[in-house]
C-alpha cells in the first residue's frame, strides 16, 4: 500500500515537501503546484520522476533500496528493477528517470543509480 503524506507546504510558492512510503521504502519528494493537498494525500499510484539520474549500473541485489543521500536536498541511491529504458521500479513506486538506461542493461534487471532530486508529478 503506498501512503502519500504532506510534511510541509507553502501556499504562497504553491509547492510542497511530500513523504511517499510503502512499507520498507520511503521517499521524500518535491511537488510544484500544489492546488489540492487532499487530492495529493488521496492519489495511490503517483507519477514519480528522478531528475540528474546518473551511476546506472546492474546490481544483483534484488531489494529495492531508497537510501538519502547528502548530495543535495532531495538526493538518493535508489535500487529497482528496469521496467523500460526510462523507469524503474523501487518496491511498488514506478519512478521515471531523465536518462536511458545503458542498452545493455534489460527489463526485469536490478540496477543501482543516483539522483539529485525526486518530483512528485501532479
């Protein structure tokens, strides 16, 4: 079950801090505008992306990882399985990213990569 949380929000920038968690992965994330909190808290299958998705290496460790980084404020090393050339999938949250993925790297491997920041898309 994905739970959506608001941690905070500024109604003059319309933007807000939001936890998204499933059990043993949780991810804090950016969204930018924010119109409807309610609608935000209520959506179960968020529209993920990872921006500077760099690092993407084959893992053979299947479990999915969610790890914040220190890069910046958003950052993490996440671990999933490939779904297509531009998402992967960390637990049960479907995460585009804005690189490919290296073409020697197939659907259904487990990779490891960073990114500089996770956007909640609304």
């Amino acid at each position: 079950m994905i739970d959506i949380s608001v941690i905070s929000y500024d109604k003059d920038a319309d933007e807000a801090d939001i936890q998204i968690s499933t059990g043993n992965i949780s991810i804090l994330c950016y969204a930018q505008p924010v119109k409807d909190l309610k609608a935000v808290c209520a959506d179960k299958d968020p529209v993920l992306c990872a921006f500077m998705a760099r690092d993407i290496v084959l893992d053979e460790n299947p479990d999915p990882i969610a790890l914040k980084t220190n890069e910046a404020y958003y950052a993490y090393r996440l671990r999933g399985v490939v779904v297509s050339e531009k998402q992967i999938k960390v637990g049960e949250l479907l995460i585009g990213i804005d690189s490919v993925i290296p073409r020697d790297i197939m659907p259904g491997q487990s990779v490891v990569m960073s990114c500089s920041r996770i956007d909640l898309i609304i």
